[in-house]
C-alpha cells in the first residue's frame, strides 16, 4: 500500500483557501500537481524550509509570499490565485466526478475501460464473505496453484487428498476420489447433466446458467463457492479443523437431501 502512495497523492487535488492543512511540499495542489514529484527536495532546504511545512506558512495578509529562490525554481508560484485564509482548505477525489472517494470509480480511473469477466456474476454475488470471494475469484481464472506451499517446496505434484494423481484444477473437481462425488452431488442437485470434465468450460456454463440473482441460483452458486472454500483452497488443507472438514464432507455425501434452505 505505501509503494501506491505516489498514485493516491496525485488523485488528492487540494483547494487553497488558509493553506493550514495542506502539506506545500508532498500534497497535490499546486498547477502542474506535488511539488515532490518535480523538484529535488533540497530546493526547499537550502531555501532553510523544513520538510512538513505547509501551505500557510507562505501567506502573509492574505497574498502569497514566497522567497525569490523558490520563485526563480519553480515560476508557476508566481501565476496563483491569491488565497483565501476566510476558510479551510478542502480536498477532491479527482477519479471520482462528485469529488467524494468511490471505489468504483477509482478503478475505472486507474484500469480504464476493461470488459467485464463472464463468470462475475459466479463470484461477486451477496451470500459470501470477502475471503471467499477473493479465493473464487482466482480458481475462476484457474489461477490458484492446487498444490500447497510445502508441496511446491518438495516438488510434490501428487494430489495432497487422494494421493492418486497429479493435482490440478481439473483432477480437483473431477477426478479425485475424495472431492469428486461431493462435486457429483452437487451438480445432481443443480439438475446439470451435461458431461462437463474441465473447470474452465464448468465456470462458464455456471455463468451462463445461473446468471439470474433469484434465491435458487444464488444457493447454488453459495454452493460452488463454498465447495472451492473448503476443498480447493490449499492453505485450508493445513488448518487443525481440516480433519472435520473431512467429517462434514462424509455426512454432505450420505445426505439424501440438504437442509430446505440449502437445497439447490
């Protein structure tokens, strides 16, 4: 976050009204925006300014006062507006058109027009938490490595649950032995019965599928999330309550039906 900072300092555009809460040095509110970003530091300090001065600090009955050295080296002081030390300073999130801070909007800001993923609507629904969705996100892309930190380490490319076969994303939900027929109940209970045997064209039959937000598809889709939260992640395979997760996974697999609310 603090390698960002140089980003969120130029979308923070200062308004000078007494110049007391607005660094003259690291903030964005000069012309040609922070004066850091232009110009060595030790103009300000041979000029025997300390680095945290502010704005105000160059204002004098109301009209800019600065040195001639600062002046001379920076020529854009001398085109200011004259300032108004009748009110506070006051800042705009320039990535955003009313001026407040959105999320929405700084991406769009930083990333520009980008088409949407075919499978958002399979990740970013509202029954999940963050972290389930963040952890979906990268199995949707099939960017998850299947094989936990200490298997990388050893060269380990066995399946860490079945030790049967090479671990992948497909070998995950289709082929082994432990997590497949949990996958296999699911699907029965999407009413799927297409012969689908690769992640990828599953994610975007799911897309297509359960696009509607109605209580039936959005419990189905709390299902694949959940399903990729506590089997396909790694790191969940090394927790101490993995154990019961393997518990819970043989009575889900007996059950000849869910709960009521957890029916698909």
């Amino acid at each position: 976050m603090l390698q960002l900072r140089h980003i969120a300092r130029l979308l923070i555009k200062h308004s000078i009204g007494n110049g007391a809460n607005t660094s003259f040095w690291w903030d964005n509110w000069a012309p040609g925006g922070p004066l850091c970003s232009r110009f060595p530091l030790n103009l300000l300090i041979e000029g025997g300014f300390i680095e945290g001065i502010t704005v105000e600090n160059f204002i004098v009955n109301n009209n800019w006062a600065f040195p001639i050295t600062l002046t001379n080296a920076i020529p854009e002081l001398l085109n200011l507006l004259a300032p108004c030390i009748f009110r506070r300073d006051t800042k705009k999130w320039m990535a955003s058109p009313t001026g407040l801070y959105s999320f929405n909007h700084t991406i769009a800001h930083l990333t520009g027009d980008l088409p949407t993923a075919p499978w958002h609507n399979l990740v970013w629904h509202s029954l999940t938490i963050a972290r389930m969705k963040f952890n979906h996100w990268l199995v949707a892309q099939s960017r998850l490595p299947p094989l936990d930190r200490k298997s990388m380490a050893n060269h380990n490319n066995i399946c860490s649950l079945c030790s049967m076969s090479t671990e992948s994303h497909d070998h995950l939900f289709f082929n082994c032995s432990f997590i497949s027929p949990l996958c296999r109940f699911i699907k029965y209970k999407c009413n799927s019965h297409i012969a689908i045997k690769n992640w990828e064209t599953l994610v975007l039959w799911a897309s297509n599928q359960w696009k509607a937000n109605n209580p039936t598809n959005l419990h189905r889709k709390l299902g694949l999330s959940t399903l990729v939260y506590h089997y396909i992640i790694p790191g969940k395979r090394g927790m101490p309550e993995y154990s019961e997760v393997r518990r819970l996974h043989r009575r889900l697999y007996v059950l000849r039906s869910p709960p009521p609310l957890l029916q698909f």
